[in-house]
C-alpha cells in the first residue's frame, strides 16, 4: 500500500510517501519538505501566534494535496516538540484539521524515543546487540537503549538545537560567555539523567540518527548524502569536540559554507554541536553511526506491524 507520512517538526514540515507492506522494507518514492520554524511563532505566553497557525495550515494543505496527487491510500500525521509546547496546541491542530481534513496527533517525547529507537533497531538488527540511540531534533534530545525492539529506558530532554540557541546563544557569533552558560546547562540535564538510560549496560552499538549528527559526520569527512543510504557514516566524538570549539567561532555565514550544512540549519549548528559533544562524553561514546532511518521510518513500521498483527 502506499503510506504517507506527515512529519511537523520544530524547523521543517516534510510529508515521506512510501510503498510499504508488512514484512518489507518501506520503499520510499516521494519527499516534499517546507521548512518552518514554528519555534519563532511561539509568543511570550507560550502559545502559537495566528500567524504561525495560519503558515502551518497552509503548509498542511500543501502536503495534503501532494498526498492525494500521489495515490497515498493513508496518511499518518504527527507532531513533535514545537507543537507539543505550544499552550494551544490543541486548539491549533483542531483548526487545520476542520480546514484541511489532517489529524494531527502529537507525540510525547517518550514515544518519539521509542519509535526512532525501533526504526534503529529495523535497520541494524539484532546482530548489533544492545543499542543506544540518540537524535538531537530542533527541541528536543531523545535517548533510549535496549537490546530488543522496545527500550528498557526512553526520555526526552528539552535540548533542542533550535530551542538551545534561541534560549541560550542570541549574538553570532555568540560570545564565550554564552557559550559556557549553554555548555554548562548542557552538561548538568544530561548528567542528570545519564545512568537511567544507561543502567542495563552499556551499549555495543550506539547509533545517531538527526540531522545534527548527520551535518557533524559530513563536516568531519562522512560520505555525502549523495552516495546514499547505504553508504556507511560513522562520527568520533573527538571529532565532534573539535568541531563544536570551531563553530562557535563563526558566524552563520561561515557556517552555511561547510559541507552538508543548509542555510536553514545553520543558525543552529553550534548549538547542536555543544548538546551532541556533551552526550557523547557523558555517556560515555567514543564513536557512532549514523542510521539513515529515523522517527518517520518508525511511525511507517508501527503501523505496519498493526496491519500484519489484523490479518494473522
């Protein structure tokens, strides 16, 4: 059957259409993204402007046309950090739902953890052992480890790349002050929360799966996107120190000119290096790979496992 899939993250809306069957790989066979920094429209009493109400509505209806050009027979929508954290959320999504027919379900962090650490796990395989896997999305930081297809521990932590340099690094460059104010919050949330993830044991194979470590591993020396997924990508956390100490040296500009890194991401390069270099070092992480399936990948395969389990 032909899924699609509607992702409303923190900085991009992307709708992944996909051939997918139980028992099969899901195929993908066609990807629209809009990028749209729902952050920027939270106001002051935490709550979704109508102007960033009104950007996603029109985005969502965009994506719902593609998918009905596209032959998708179901469309599974969510939405992660930027959604969840608006005091209005529900309101929000009860609107673009009476405009666009979409329903919107927002995931908790939790569950976001759970299900990119089942798409991890898919794409490995048992073979790789106990995994621990980590994603730094634009408002949130997930974790979860295990050695089956469900976590022993899961969490989310709110240190996003978008929301740390928002709250945190406001000048660009930011200044040495910002810098160890951000690194020392950083450092004190994950520490705080590093033994609940890790005290099953420790992982044989530890796995990112963001765009933050993806960008980290291409400015390091990884393959390009361009050589596919099957193209194999691992990062050193020395080299995501040394990165992390270059970036806040530069400004946006410098930044948008390194390999792999997009002007719309740019802004939060830095701040996303500091989170990824303080949870490598705290959890303990010499180097890990880079899985090219994430959260969306996770939702296809839970609903797919939920057709196979209706037909037995």
């Amino acid at each position: 059957m032909r899924l699609g899939v509607l992702d409303v993250g923190s900085n991009t809306v992307h709708l992944l259409v996909v051939d997918a069957y139980p028992g099969a790989r899901p195929l993908p066979a066609f990807s629209h993204k809009v990028e749209l920094p729902l952050a920027a429209y939270l106001k002051r009493d935490n709550t979704l402007s109508a102007e960033g109400a009104e950007r996603l509505t029109s985005v969502v209806a965009e994506a719902m046309r593609i998918a009905e050009d596209k032959g998708v027979e179901e469309l599974i929508a969510f939405a992660t950090s930027a959604v969840r954290d608006a005091a209005n959320s529900d309101s929000v999504l009860a609107g673009i739902q009476q405009d666009t027919g979409a329903r919107i379900r927002v995931l908790s962090g939790e569950n976001e953890a759970r299900l990119t650490f089942l798409a991890a796990r898919r794409w490995f395989g048992w073979s790789s052992g106990r995994l621990l896997v980590i994603d730094i999305g634009g408002g949130s930081l997930e974790m979860a480890a295990g050695p089956d297809e469900e976590p022993e521990a899961a969490m989310s932590l709110p240190l996003g790349a978008g929301r740390l340099t928002r709250d945190w690094l406001p000048d660009d460059p930011p200044s040495p002050e910002q810098v160890r104010a951000l690194r020392r919050h950083v450092r004190a949330e994950i520490a705080r929360h590093a033994g609940t993830v890790l005290r099953h044991g420790t992982a044989d194979h530890v796995v990112g799966t963001s765009k933050t470590f993806r960008q980290l591993a291409r400015i390091a020396g990884a393959a390009p996107s361009s050589e596919g997924f099957y193209a194999k990508r691992f990062l050193k956390h020395t080299d995501v120190a040394m990165w992390a100490e270059r970036l806040t040296a530069m400004d946006q500009g410098e930044r948008t000119r390194l390999p792999g890194v997009s002007q719309g991401r740019a802004a939060q390069m830095t701040g996303g290096a500091i989170v990824a270099d303080a949870v490598l070092d705290l959890m303990g992480v010499s180097q890990l790979e880079i899985c090219p399936w994430a959260l969306r990948e996770g939702v296809i395969l839970k609903r797919l496992d939920m057709l196979d389990e209706r037909s037995s």
